[in-house]
C-alpha cells in the first residue's frame, strides 16, 4: 500500500480495557491504527467495529479503498510477533509516528508464596516486551522523530503489598524509558511515560495468583478509580503535546512522597489499607 498520509500508531494489548480505550481515542484523532493484542477473536471483533481488517498470515492486503486500521493477533512476548507488528506498520502504512507500550499483565499474591515461573511471565510481559518492541521500532521512529509511550503504574514508585513482581516489572520500564529518554533526546524522538493509578480495566481481572492461575480475592485499591476512556485521553492529550509524564492521581501522589520522606509511616499506612493481599 501507499505510505499513508495520516499518523500511524501502534498500540500493545488493543483489545481490551486501556488499549482498547486508546485505539478508539487514537481512531477519532485521525490516526492510522496498527493493534495488537493475543486474543485474536476480540481483537478481530474491535478492529472490525473500528471499520479495518485482520489479514490472515501470508495474504495481501487489499489494493483498493483506503485501509487506515489493521489487527495483528499474537503474544507480545514473542519475537516473531514483535517483528510481525513492526512490518505490518511499515508495510502497510510507510512509517512509524507513535508506539504506545500498553500490553500488561499482573499479579496478586504474598511474594514468599508466589511461583518464580508468575514472576517471570509478569517481567517478560510488562518490561522484556517493551524494550525488544522499542529496539526493533526505533529506525522508523528516528525518520519521523516520533514518539515511544510507556505505560508503567504507581506501584513502580513505591511498594505495594501483593504486588512484588509487578512493582519489580514497572520500576524497570520506568528506569529504561527515563533512560532512553536522555539518550534519544538529541535525535527529536518523544518520550511519554504514563503512571496510571487505579483503573476500571480488564488486567485486575485477569491477575494472576501465586500458583499461575487466576487471583481469587478482591484487590485493595486507594484513591479514585479512574475509567479507561478517562486516561485514554489524558494519554493522547499528552502525547499530542509531546509531554514527558502522565501522573497518577492526589493520593497515590501523596503515597509516593510518604514512601520518599517518612517510610515507616508509609509502610504502617499501606500494610494497614493492603491487608486483604497478604
């Protein structure tokens, strides 16, 4: 196809909650849309409604009509679907102008008791993925000096009971992107680290419990719940002005100075407000 005329996006975990927020925001900005996601029927039924197409592997894509939103079903983890989501971008549309690292996974269990194997699933999803995505992305993202979005969370900040790996995954993304940011500052490409605090989104659902399998009792929370199409669109807002942060909201706020400046009183306040983890 025709590079095409429009900004391009690529969005991680598309199909559902933040991602899916985000590609409908993106999709009513004017964006050129690649989502991804690893369910491949709710990912078809999301890009079919947003008007573009699944291709099978091995088929080309149609040559008449203007195409401005594709589906590329995998695991973000894997490398040939990381690759298969850059060349679909560049294939179809001519370039890259935004990656938006939404794609995430959690947990909910004590870390004494929690299987390395959960740990290890948490890490590959929410920080090995990003950063071997972003390698493979950044040549088209020099050409249109563009932008990477990393969406990290609270708990890379400060210590949440029951969370252990997820928080250990989240600092991660935090100190790489914050790094990447200073290294490719010179080059014109934006960097746009997101913490969201608490959302009503599908991934507290699918939390993961010590054993692997689906977490059975209900999360703590602080603060307001805020929904997806809400941040959905401070994201974008931020984006579009080519900010460096998205910050959560007061009281996760104020619970990241706690841990900062006086953290026996944090760690008093959150093991009493996060018991239910533990």
């Amino acid at each position: 196809m025709a590079p095409a005329a429009r900004r391009v996006t690529l969005i991680t975990g598309a199909a559902h909650g933040l991602g899916w927020a985000l590609a409908q925001e993106a999709a009513g900005r004017g964006d050129a849309l690649v989502l991804a996601d690893r369910n491949a029927e709710t990912l078809t039924t999301r890009v079919t409604a947003l008007g573009g197409i699944v291709p099978m592997p091995g088929t080309a894509l149609p040559p008449e009509g203007p195409l401005h939103i594709i589906g590329v079903p995998g695991d973000v983890t894997d490398s040939a679907h990381q690759t298969a989501l850059v060349a679909a971008a560049v294939g179809c549309f001519g370039r890259i102008d935004r990656l938006i690292h939404n794609a995430g996974i959690t947990h909910r269990s004590p870390a004494r008791v929690t299987r390395p194997e959960v740990i290890r699933r948490v890490m590959e999803v929410d920080y090995h993925a990003p950063v071997a995505l972003t390698h493979l992305a950044l040549p088209y993202l020099r050409e249109t000096r563009g932008s990477l979005v990393a969406v990290s969370s609270m708990a890379g900040w400060m210590p949440l009971p029951g969370r252990a790996g997820y928080g250990a995954a989240k600092a991660a993304l935090t100190q790489y992107f914050e790094v990447l940011r200073l290294e490719l500052a010179s080059e014109g490409i934006h960097v746009l680290l997101v913490h969201p605090s608490f959302l009503a989104t599908t991934i507290e659902r699918h939390a993961l419990g010590a054993d692997g399998a689906p977490a059975r009792h209900p999360r703590s929370t602080t603060g307001r719940i805020r929904t997806a199409e809400a941040e959905a669109r401070r994201i974008l807002d931020a984006l579009d002005a080519r900010r460096s942060t998205v910050r959560p909201d007061l009281w996760p706020s104020i619970g990241a100075l706690l841990w900062r400046l006086w953290p026996g009183l944090y760690r008093r306040l959150i093991t009493r407000r996060f018991a239910g983890e533990l």
